[in-house]
C-alpha cells in the first residue's frame, strides 16, 4: 500500500506551527509496513487543496489529509476535498448525532458547517475534540490538533496495512564521503534498502522485508567499516 499525506495550514509553511502530525503520520504508516511516497503542506485554500489532493489520489492508494477543519473562515479543508471528488458538502446527520449524544454537545450549541462534509462520505468521531473527519474516495481527512489527529487516526489505523520491513542501523566513524562504494556494493549484494544520515557520526540504516539478510548486510558493511566505539 502507499499513500501521500498532505498537511494543511498557513502556520505550517510560515513555521509558527512545527508540522509534527506529518512525522508521526510517516512513523505510525512505516510501522504497519506502508510506503509513504508524499509528504506536502500546502496552505489553508480550497483552490490548493483541490488541486493536490485530486492529483494524489489518482497516485495513490490512499491520501491523508491532515489540518483546517471546523467551522471558522480558514477551515476550508472539507470544502477542498468535496471540490477534489467532485462533491457538494451537506449536512452530515450521523455526524451530527455522534455529537450531540456520545459528543455530549447540544444542537443548539455547534456552530454552522460543524457537520459539513462531503456528500457520502464516511463520517470519523473525534474523540478529543469537536469538528468529525471524514474518508471520501480514499482520502482521510484528519483534524489538524495532534491530540486529535492521533487519536482519529488509532480509530483507522487498520485500514493501512502493507509489507512489514526490518530495520537496523549501523554507527560509521568515516566521514559520509568516503563510503559512497561501499554503501553501493551492500545494496547490490543484498536485497536492502541503505541510507546515510551524517551527523556526529554517520548512521546507516538498513531496510528490508526478510530479517535475516538485513543483518547479513549490516554484518558485511559494520566489517568494512570503522565503528563507533561504545563507551
């Protein structure tokens, strides 16, 4: 399975917000053996988030949308994925009624387009929070609230299933430069995916489906190579 996840927000892209929910997404959706192959945030327009969102879902298996829902004028994240599908957004009763009984909030207390969402859509409580997310043609659509996006997300977190992989990493004491041939030979004797990460040290880290040629490849690079030593 692979999946592109879009993160909506003007807060994003002039970093007064620091965009975890895509890092958590990335971590949570590799986890369980899925490729992400996108990760974009785009700003809080209905025109964009059309565009992007009808562009990946043709791409992939599915899109997670996290960021600007609820009722105030720059939630328009429901209104950019009904233009991507070509949907109206209506009234949702379920979503309705999920709030004002397990929700425990009174009709007369949600504010206008709280329960909009696209036609036929699929409607996802928020259990931490107000404004529900919704699945649509394979896009999820996600509050962007950590809280709230984690939680909705455990509710789904079935749905994203693929390949389980193996990882490893290997402490390099060489500069990242000077590994280039060696990092190219692992990768073509052994059916592994290799990536280099300098810092203090550089740490390679191996991915694989089959458990036992992961560690074959660490073993052969980790006795061609200067390790950290541990203290």
């Amino acid at each position: 399975m692979n999946v592109a996840v879009v993160t909506v927000g003007d807060e994003l892209l002039t970093g007064d917000t620091v965009n975890t929910n895509a890092a958590w997404l990335c971590g949570q959706l590799t986890a369980r053996g899925v490729a992400v192959e996108r990760v974009t945030t785009i700003p809080d327009d209905v025109a964009d988030i059309a565009r992007v969102v009808n562009e990946y879902r043709a791409e992939h298996d599915a899109v997670i949308v996290t960021g600007g829902l609820g009722p105030t004028h720059d939630d328009v994240t429901m209104a950019g994925v009904a233009a991507a599908v070509g949907r109206n957004l209506e009234p949702h009763e379920e979503a309705r009624e999920w709030l004002t009984g397990e929700g425990g909030y009174s009709a007369e207390g949600l504010v206008d387009g709280t329960t909009e969402l696209p036609a036929r859509a699929r409607m996802l409580p928020n259990t931490e929070g107000v404004a529900p997310g919704a699945v649509v043609e394979g896009i999820y659509v996600l509050p962007g609230v950590p809280s709230e996006m984690k939680a909705m997300f455990e509710g789904i977190a079935d749905e994203f299933h693929g390949t389980a992989t193996f990882t490893t990493v290997v402490d390099v004491d060489e500069p990242e430069s000077e590994l280039v041939d060696r990092l190219a030979e692992v990768q073509t004797r052994y059916d592994v995916t290799v990536g280099s990460y300098p810092g203090e040290s550089v740490r390679v880290k191996f991915t694989a489906t089959d458990e036992s040629v992961l560690e074959e490849a660490a073993a052969w690079l980790a006795s061609r190579v200067d390790l950290i030593e541990e203290e």
